[in-house]
C-alpha cells in the first residue's frame, strides 16, 4: 500500500460535486486519479475542477486497473451490481446509501469484504457532521450516563412541490425497462423512500447514541403528496404512492426507547436531521439544518442545570481544509472521507460506518416497512421468513 491512496469517484453529478470530490480533493492522504461518468463532458469537467489526472465513461475500466486501491460509488439507482464488483475486483469501497435494499444482502458484501481483507464506507453522511462527532465523544465520557430516550428527526421540504420531479435524474430520454416504483396504491404496497434516504443516516445515529441494537419496532409508512411529477421529462402529475413521511417508535436490548420520523414534505430547511438523547446524566440535543448560515448546533444539559446551553463546537473535530462558508455537504462529507482514508492507511479492525452498521440499518428499514404491511410490531432480528421482495425507490 502507498502513502498516498489512489482513488477512483464514479459518478460525478450534483453530490458527488458537493460532498465526494472536494473531501478525496482536500484531504492529505489521497490523489484523487480517475473521475468516471457516463457522460464523459461531465467527467472532464469535475476532473478538471477537482483535479483528477484521469477521466473514464466505462465502470469496469476502472475496476479493471490495478493502480487504484479507493472505489467510491456515487451514481443513482442501485448501488448492489457496483458495490459486488468493486470488491470482487480487490478494492475499498466507499458508496451511497443504501448498499443494498434487502439487509441480508449487504451482511453478504460485508463477508465479501472481510475476506478480501478491504475496508468499506457507507455515505451514513451526518455521523461525521463535527456536531455529531463531539456529540458521540461525550456520550462515550459518560455525559449522558444510562442512555433512555432517542428521538431521531428528518424533516425538509424538498418534494413537497409535486411538480418537483420524484425521479431526481436528470433524464434526456424517458426511461424504459426499469422496475416501477410507486405504481401500486394499495396502502401496503407503499414505496420504502424518505425512511432509505435520509431516515437511514438519523437511525445509524440512534443507534450510536443508545448503544444497543433493537429489538422490535411498530411503524407506519405514508404518502401525504399522492400526485406527482415522475421525472424531468412529464409534463403530467400521476399517482405515485411513496413513503413521504414516516415514523416508527422501537425498544432497544438495553432497556432504550428509541422513535423517529422522517419526511421530506415537512416545511424545513435541508437536511433537516435532529437528534436527542436523554439519560440518566444529561441530554444532548445535536440539529443539522442549514438556517440562516448555521449548518449545525449541539446543545446539551445535565441532571443538575437542566436548562439546554449551546456548546462551541472545538476545531479538531473539523475536516482538513474546512472553510466557515463550506455548504452542509462538504464541511460533513470532508470527515467522511478524511476518515476512512486513514482507515484504510492506518490497517487494524477500524472502520466506523461500513457495510456491517448499514446492515444494522438497513434490518430495522426493513423491519419497519414489515410492521407497516403487517399493521404489527416486529421482532429483531428479522427472520428469513420475515422477508418478501420490497419495492424501493431508485433514488
Ligand atoms: N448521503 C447523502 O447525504 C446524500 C445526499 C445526496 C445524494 N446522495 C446520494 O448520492 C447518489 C448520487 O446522487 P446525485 O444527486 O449526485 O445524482 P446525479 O444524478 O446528479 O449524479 C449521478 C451521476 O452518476 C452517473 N452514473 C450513473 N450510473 C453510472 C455508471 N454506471 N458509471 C458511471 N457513471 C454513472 C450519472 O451519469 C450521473 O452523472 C445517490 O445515491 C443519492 O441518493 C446522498
């Protein structure tokens, strides 16, 4: 292994833009080599703009060299074929979420990658928000004591237009073949979508601030904007019956309640996470929601002072080359992958965020989609007989 890790972003659209490419840009222990894209005037251009040597249209190529140790996955769509491939041809795996649909899936390409002896990342975005980190660093010293009550928030208003586009690709021809999502309106039939976006990443939080798995869920899917724009390319609204909103409330093995919700069409700046832990020693309140020039606050109280005070954020918890106008996005993503390069450089057994805590994810999604179809809690973990194919969302 180098020094340096040689790295290869495939997909270059808006966050790659935003988060991928400036964080491998700016950060000491990478050079970023190949920028590959589809559309290879896109590719040249981020190239250019970040500084990579190399441009490539083709995946493969990319899997195929062997002066690449770093694949990061940042295209739409499923992410599995890639994801299988990039360790099958020997290499880290940064990708986005979800890994996979179906958890059981991404336990495989987990096994897959220890065996390979590689590290892997998931875009699990807001655990590396400074914020956030300070947060799990005074739950790990105690601040918090028994952990008792998480409660975990996405809420944005970014589809509640319903002329805003559900596909999010920018097409230049209407697609075809690809399996509909959406199309059945039958309240079980519901697309799983705001709980796999953003919900994901604030249930990975929960999961670190009550320090145990869970152990059942009750939860509810819904569809609160029924008719909506499908792509770039429609002109019409239509019925698409996907998860815009959620909640589920879970108990945790140790004792831990644990609820959330998710929604992108409640009134809200991007992204719009918050985060609450109370214990049986204080309570931390973290927000990531980009108001009025302010992408993140952590505020916290104790048995003895309960009145919640704002706490500085010290500087070591922010990424190399962190600049105070960084958009959400860069400022979160530069620790991200900051992170795992050091992972990778340093060897040993860590890596926080991989493919193994997305499983873990990945289960109670599943787990509360199967509690919605089924009107019932849900055990975990989940049995094999416990899952049925899951329509999911392709963004
Ligand atoms: N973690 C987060 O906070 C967060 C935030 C926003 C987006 N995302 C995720 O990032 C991913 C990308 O989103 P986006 O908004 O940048 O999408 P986008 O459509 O703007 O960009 C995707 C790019 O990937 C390219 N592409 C697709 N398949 C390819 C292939 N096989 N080989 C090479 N290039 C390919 C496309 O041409 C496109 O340019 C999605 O999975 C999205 O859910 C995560």
């Amino acid at each position: 292994m180098t020094e340096r890790l040689r790295v290869a972003v495939i997909g270059a659209g808006r966050w790659s833009r935003t988060a991928h490419l400036p964080g491998f840009q700016r950060s000491p222990l990478c050079d970023l080599a190949v920028v590959c894209d589809l559309d290879e005037d896109l590719a040249r251009h981020r190239a250019a703009e970040f500084g990579a040597s190399e441009t490539e249209t083709d995946a493969e190529r990319v899997l195929d060299r062997n002066d690449i140790d770093v694949v990061d996955i940042v295209t739409r769509g499923d992410h599995q074929d890639l994801v299988f491939a990039t360790l099958e041809a020997g290499k880290h795996c940064l990708v986005e979420k979800p890994v996979c649909h179906d958890y059981r899936d991404v336990w495989r390409a987990h096994e897959l990658a220890r065996s390979k002896g590689l590290k892997t990342k998931v875009g699990l975005t807001f655990r590396y928000a400074p914020a956030v980190m300070y947060m799990f660093d005074l739950i790990r010293e105690g601040f918090v004591g028994q952990p008792y009550v998480f409660n975990g928030y996405e809420q944005n208003s970014q589809w509640l237009d319903p002329d805003n586009p559900m596909d999010k690709r920018i097409h230049k021809v209407k697609p075809v073949g690809e399996a509909p999502w959406g199309t059945d309106s039958d309240r079980e039939e519901i697309t799983v979508s705001s709980l796999e976006g953003y919900g994901a990443p604030t249930i990975d939080i929960g999961l670190k601030c009550v320090g145990s798995n869970l152990t059942q869920v009750v939860g509810i899917l819904a569809n609160m904007v029924p008719y909506r724009r499908r792509t770039n390319l429609d002109t019409e609204r239509e019925r698409i019956n996907i998860d815009d909103a959620d909640m589920f409330m879970a108990e945790a093995a140790n004792g831990a309640l644990f609820s959330m919700q998710s929604s992108y069409v409640t009134v809200g700046n991007y992204p719009g996470i918050e985060a609450r832990i109370f214990g049986s020693e204080g309570a931390i309140q973290t927000r990531l929601v980009d108001e009025h020039g302010v992408i993140q606050t952590i505020k916290t109280a104790t048995k003895d002072a309960v009145e919640f005070v704002q706490r500085e954020i010290p500087p070591h918890y922010f990424p190399p080359g962190y600049r105070p106008d960084d958009a959400w996005g860069t400022a979160f993503y530069g620790n991200l992958v900051h992170d795992f390069c050091r992972e990778i450089l340093d060897g040993g057994e860590r890596n926080q965020g991989d493919f193994a805590q997305s499983a873990r994810v990945q289960e109670v999604i599943n787990a509360v989609a199967l509690s919605h179809r089924r009107r019932a809690w849900v055990r975990l973990p989940l049995g094999d007989d416990d899952m049925a194919p899951i329509p999911t969302s392709p963004f």
